[in-house]
C-alpha cells in the first residue's frame, strides 16, 4: 500500500511556469503599447494643448480624454493578462525543483 508522500508530485500549470510562457502574451503587448501612447496622449492633452486647439475640436481637450482612454485600456488588458494567464499545454510543463 502506498501513501500519498510516496507518489511522485503531479505538476500543475503554475509549477512550471517560468514566465516566458505569456512573454508573447498579446495582451501584454497591448497593455504596454497603449500604456505609452495614453501617457504621451495624456501629458501633450494636460500640458500643452492651447485654446485654440481646443476651439478647433469644438471645445473638447481631445489628446487629453483620448490618453486617459487609451491608460484606462491599458489597465484593462493588463489585468485580463495577469488574471487569466495563458494555459500551458500539459507536454511543456515541467516539475519545479522539490
């Protein structure tokens, strides 16, 4: 008869996850390019938009509003990329050290 601590560990998909798995992840690049792009969006709409350019978009701060979208979008993909992390196939899965 065996006990449970004879049997070998079974991996589960976090054992052997060394983060080179979700490198690739398109989520994550999204996240990152958004992430830039809204902030640099976010700072030219804060900082040096003038009036005039305002008046020309029909009083809207466009660069501003579109920056904070696009760092709201951001944090969107980023989340779903960490709470979701991509499921490595059985055959890649390698036990962590014991």
């Amino acid at each position: 008869m065996t006990s449970p601590g004879d049997l070998p560990p079974t991996p589960t998909p976090a054992a052997g996850r060394t983060g080179k798995a979700n490198l690739l992840d398109l989520r994550w690049i999204l996240a990152l390019l958004f992430g830039f792009y809204g902030t640099v969006l976010t700072i030219l709409g804060a900082a040096f938009t003038s009036a005039a350019d305002r008046q020309l978009a029909g009083g809207v701060n466009v660069n501003l509003w579109a920056g904070i979208g696009m760092l709201l979008l951001a944090a969107a993909f980023a989340a779903w990329a960490q709470w979701r992390p991509v499921p490595l196939p059985e055959s890649t899965i390698r036990p962590g050290p014991s």
